[in-house]
C-alpha cells in the first residue's frame, strides 16, 4: 500500500528534522529511521494504531514527542499529521476534509 503524506505533515517532518540535526546529527539519524521504521509499520499493519478520530489514526514514535496522525484509505495511507506532544490536540482534524 501507498503511504502519501499531506504537504503540511511533510512540512513539519522537515522542520522537525532541521532541529534535530542542528543539535546532533546522529540523533538526527536515530529520528529519521524511527520514522521510516513507522511508516513500515503502518504499511504492513495498518489498522493496528488507535481510532483517536473518525478515520484518524496515531502511531506513536516512542522515544520522540511525536505522534504520525493518518488515515487508511481504500487505495493509500494518508499521513495527516506529524504532531508534537507540545501542540494543540486535535489541531489537524480539519485536515481530514482533504480526504473527501
């Protein structure tokens, strides 16, 4: 299954990443396998992360204040949200009307 992430997720992942590698490149590193290891998480298992919305998803990144909010799709996945712990909950639900 395809895994598609909103610009707006991808813009946060980049962010996010430019922090970490400002600090330690090698944690920077650790962060990003802990990412690809989730997104093939999410491939094999998709249903396997909590409902903590309608058609919304949370796959926690232990070790890392992030969460991948997504949404199973009948053709993709779709990452709606790369969310810190620090940020408003919920903040990305109106992205779920991207979807339709």
């Amino acid at each position: 299954m395809r895994v598609r992430a909103l610009s707006v997720a991808s813009l946060a992942l980049t962010e996010a990443m430019a922090w970490y590698r400002q600090r330690s490149p090698r944690v920077a590193e650790t962060f990003w396998l802990k990412i690809q290891d989730a997104r093939r998480s999410i491939v094999l298992y998709p249903q396997a992360a909590p409902l903590i919305a309608p058609r919304a998803r949370r796959f926690i990144l232990s070790g890392y204040p992030y969460d991948l909010i997504y949404s199973v799709l009948p053709d993709e996945i779709v990452i709606l949200a790369f969310a810190h712990h620090s940020r408003r909950p919920g903040y990305w639900l109106t992205r779920l009307q991207q979807l339709n």
